[in-house]
C-alpha cells in the first residue's frame, strides 16, 4: 500500500516520503499515530502546497546536523568500568551505556542510532563508534573504556565455612549439654534437703 509519511520515522523515512507498507502496518500503527496518510490525489495536493515548508525543515534539520557532528568530534568519551586484571570487562560497553553517558555529556541520542563495531565492547581499549545523525550524515567518535579496580572481597573458601559451622555447631551442642547439668548443679541434693530440714 502507498502512503505518505506526515512525519518523520527512522525505520521508514522523512515528512513528505512516498513509501509501499502493509496494509495492516498503515492500518494499525502509521494512520492512528499520524506518521502516514493513504496516497491518494487529496493527500498529493495537500503535500504540494506544503512541500516548500518540508524543505525548509528539512534545510533545517541538515544545518542542525552539520553543526552537531562538529560538536561531537571535538567530544572523547572516556568510561570507566570494572575489569579484571587482564583487562575483561565485568559486563560490557553497549549502545545503552554510550547513550546514558552522552545524555550525562547534554546529547539525547536513541541507541539505534549509534552503531559499535560488533555490537559491543567487551575489554578495555580504544574504539571508534559512529553515531547517526540526519540522513546520511555521521560523526565518528573516540571512545576509551579504562578499566576501574575491582574491589576484591576476601572469600573465605568453602572448607574454612563448613569449618566455622562445625565449630559453631560444637558450640552450641556443648552448651546445651551445659544446661542440663548447670541445673542440676543449682538444685540441691536429696540429702542435702532432708539434712536441712
């Protein structure tokens, strides 16, 4: 089916495209979200008297571009994250993690538009990672993910625990056997009573 995007969309393309969709992609997400209209000769006239408009937005979003690709490549990400002594990370660098750390920088980017060279990093070292900006324009950026001392927690092996729970376990035996005996230790003897008496 023809329709014609009355937005933008990544996934599709920009204000004013003309695109072949299923029916029931139009049917049940672009026409009730107002991303497209049917193609029809209503919507064609509408889009012509608008089409001045939709370059001048579009002139617009490549000047916006142009200028943040500046402002990126003149940016380096530096990430610290958890390694282990032979430079593995304890998880790994992904999209997610360079949008979160360009969102702390004052950059609002989608993770679908920025691509890693095989979808993620996983030691430390030095990257280069492409962001997309509008149409076919990309700024490459520098990326260092150094490694950040783990904390290392001393971990008693598992011999030395079930040692500490024998030992415990000990304890608690001998001082229930204690109680018994420290009773009748307290109480006084038969004799002791009928002597008394």
């Amino acid at each position: 089916m023809k329709v014609i995007l009355n937005k933008d969309l990544a996934t599709l393309g920009e204000e004013g495209d003309v695109r072949d969709v299923a029916r029931g992609y139009f049917r049940n997400y672009l026409f009730p979200r107002g991303i497209a209209v049917p193609y029809n000769d209503k919507t064609v006239k509408i889009f012509e008297a608008r089409k001045d408009e939709i370059a001048a937005r579009k002139a617009e979003k490549r000047k916006d571009a142009a200028s943040l690709k500046e402002k990126l490549e003149a940016l380096s990400l530096v990430l610290t994250m958890p390694a282990g002594a032979n430079g593995k990370l304890y998880g790994a660098v992904t999209s997610q993690t360079i949008a979160e750390e360009l969102a702390k920088q004052g950059f609002q980017f989608e993770r679908k538009r920025i691509e890693l060279p095989g979808n993620s990093f996983k030691s430390v070292g030095k990257y280069k990672i492409t962001l997309r900006l509008y149409e076919g324009a990309v700024a490459e950026l520098p990326l260092t993910v150094d490694a950040q001392a783990a904390e290392t927690k001393a971990h008693a092996p598992a011999t030395d625990k079930r040692r500490r729970r024998r030992d415990e376990r000990r304890v608690e035996e001998v001082a229930s056997e204690a109680q018994p005996e420290q009773a009748a230790a307290s109480k006084p003897a038969p004799e002791e009573q009928n002597g008394q008496a």
